[in-house]
C-alpha cells in the first residue's frame, strides 16, 4: 500500500495539494483519474520523489526503485529505438531487447531512430523504456496519448504481467475499464470525488 498523508504543496500562489491524504494499493494498475489540470501529474511526481511536498509524509514507495514516465516521450534524437531499451538494461539483461520490443509493438524497428516514429510509436518507445528498467513501482502519467486501442490494451496486459504496482493517469475509458482500481480525482486543490 502506498499511503499519502496530508501532502501539500503550491506552485507560487497556486494550491495544488492541501491536506491531501490517499491510499493506494499496492498491487496490480490503478489509474488516477481526473480533468487536466487538477494535480495527477503533481501527485505521481511527489509518489515518486520527483517534487517534495511542503508538508506531508509519502510511504510504501522507494524512490530509488520507481520507474517514472513522463508525459513528454523524452526521446533522445540521436539514439536508436533499440539503444533506448538497451541503455537501461542491466549488462546481463541485454537479451531481452526483442521481449521489450515486442511490448511495445516495435519488431523490426530497432535501428529507427526517434524521427522516423509516429507519436503512437515513440510513446510506445518512451513506454517500454520505462517499464524495462524495471523496479518495485511504476508511475506512469498519460501512458497511452497517441496510442490505438488495440495495442493500447496489449500493453495493459503486459504491463499486469510484469507483477508490480502500476499507477497511471489517464481519463481514457478504456484504460480505466481495464485497471484493478480508479480513483477519481477532482481539482486543485486535488481531491477525492
């Protein structure tokens, strides 16, 4: 269980977290549901210790065992779809290039380079990078912008396979009708509805 007590935390005048208190299971995908703008993307930066809240506690997720996806691909334009996965594997993981590939449904794509890919395939890339550096935990913020459904929902179930928490923020319905749990969110200040 991933807990959040009485988190706070603005941006100059802005309120984004007041108070705010969550629990999140510990297992299986839980998507983090809500408008744009009400504070999911602040959230999953504090869980994952990316943004330190003026008050409050964090506990049940380490740091240094999250994985973090960013709603920017953060692609690098000089490295290859196959360099991007390989990169964060460990040396004796390096084999399992073709599995990551076929995660994010880029056989054959492993000397394409960033601007050669559609959105749907970079976010694909960025997304398959993440979940192969592994960890106790992923954080996941708009995984699936850009993605088709069918490939969408292959992904969520590789994703379940991998046997680790994943929180996602997402408002697309078929994501959410996938997940173990949704939390519906409302703000800012963010909020349980």
């Amino acid at each position: 269980m991933i807990c959040l007590e009485n988190l706070t935390l603005r941006y100059g005048d802005k309120l984004v977290l007041d108070r705010f208190s969550l629990e999140i299971p510990g297992q299986g995908l839980t998507a983090l549901s809500g408008p744009s703008g009400c504070g999911k993307t602040t959230l999953l930066r504090v869980i994952a210790g990316l943004e330190a809240p003026e008050s409050g506690t964090v506990s049940g997720a380490d740091p240094a065992r999250t994985a973090f996806l960013f709603q920017e691909d953060r692609l690098l334009p000089w490295r290859t779809v196959g360099r991007h996965i390989t990169d964060v594997l460990s040396k004796d993981r390096r084999g399992e290039l073709g599995r990551w590939l076929a995660f994010a449904g880029l056989e054959g794509e492993e000397n394409a380079y960033p601007s050669a890919l559609s959105g749907g395939m970079a976010r694909r890339l960025a997304l398959a990078r993440c979940a192969a550096l592994g960890g106790d935990l992923l954080l996941l913020d708009e995984p699936f912008a850009g993605v088709d459904r069918m490939r969408t929902e292959r992904i969520l179930g590789y994703l379940r396979e991998l046997n680790v928490p994943v929180v996602l923020a997402s408002h697309q319905a078929q994501v959410l009708a996938v997940c173990d749990a949704v939390i519906a969110l409302d703000g800012p200040p963010l909020r349980r509805v």
